[in-house]
C-alpha cells in the first residue's frame, strides 16, 4: 500500500463512524452509482467494507463501468496491512 491510494470505505454512515480506516472517504455502497464521476477522479481507489462483501458487489459495478479499482476487503484487515506497510 503507499499513500497514492484512496480508501472508500462503503459500509453505512452509522458504522463508518463506529471505526474506520484513517484518511478513508465513506461513500456507501447505495451511493456508488451516483458519485462515479468523483470515484474517476481518485487516484488508484480501494474500497472495503465490513467483510468484503459490499465493498466487492462495488468493485464489480465500477470495473464494469470502466473505472479501474480494487476490492481491499474487510476495513480491519486491509487497516492492518497498511500498518505493516508503514
């Protein structure tokens, strides 16, 4: 991981403020299909969510929209991996 990506977190408002990854965006996984043209203009996006699950069904939605992203996974785990990058 390096600091050129950006994290969107797609879980809801209400457990984004419960924990989340620092300097992540939260853009619920509803949202996505509305704010794509922002999402196009972040650099290298990583999405995660509780599990994987929702952040996945985003990732899949915005590749075939053809904007290039990645699924990150759960934000714990991908939180621990930048940590260990660090």
């Amino acid at each position: 991981m390096n600091d050129q990506r950006t994290i969107i977190d797609v879980r809801s408002p209400m457990e984004f403020m419960g924990g989340n990854i620092a300097g992540s965006i939260n853009i619920p996984l509803q949202e996505i299909p509305a704010r794509m043209e922002e999402i196009k203009q972040m650099n290298n996006p990583i999405l995660c969510c509780a599990s994987g699950n929702r952040s996945g069904q985003a990732v899949n939605f915005l590749l075939a929209n053809g904007i290039q992203c990645e699924n990150g996974g759960g934000w714990m785990e991908l939180n621990y991996k930048i940590q260990q990058a660090s």
